[in-house]
C-alpha cells in the first residue's frame, strides 16, 4: 500500500532515489526516511458521555478552584507566610466541599 508516494521509488528498495554519495535508500527509504516524514501524535478516545475534565473546565466548582489554588500556592510559594496561606486556603475549599 502505498500513501502520498508514487510507485517508482518504492518498487526496489535499492533504487537510488535523492541521498547523498553511494546511499541506495535515499531520503524516502528506511527508518531515517519514515521518521523524517511523520509527525508523532497523542490519540485518546473516550467512550461514553463522561467527561468531568471538560465538565469542570466549563462550569467550575468554586470550593474546587479553591483547593486546587490553595494546593497549588502551598506546594509552590516561597516563603512560611506564603506556604501557610496557601494551606489555609485549601482547608477552607475543603471545608466548602463538604
């Protein structure tokens, strides 16, 4: 089977097609050729209507933006002062949660 190719180049795998020097596989032959003429991407199929990554992203939870923020802030602030508001923030969310 061959896809946005023609025939020609890939009748004989030996046939010099583009390359440099004695290289009989060219630029369209061999791993080097696949590799330089694909583009690798991520496919994930979700089955079913369950959806809560999109759910939240289109109506958020305010006690969850807070626990993430809080969360965020007290794993990642500088300082004592800045790491303690960030807990306290991430109880209070917890505590809207409920």
């Amino acid at each position: 089977m061959i896809v946005n190719d023609v025939l020609a180049p890939t009748a004989h795998p030996a046939a010099p097609f583009g390359g440099r020097g004695a290289s009989g596989w060219g630029v369209t032959q061999g791993a080097e050729g696949l590799l330089a003429m694909t583009v690798p991407q991520v496919v994930t199929v979700h089955k079913g209507t369950f959806r809560p990554h999109f759910d939240e992203a289109a109506d958020p939870d305010p006690a969850a933006v807070a626990v993430l923020r809080g969360l965020m802030t007290w794993t990642h602030a500088r300082g004592f002062g800045a790491k303690l508001r960030g807990l306290w923030e991430l109880l209070k969310g917890i505590r809207k949660k409920k």
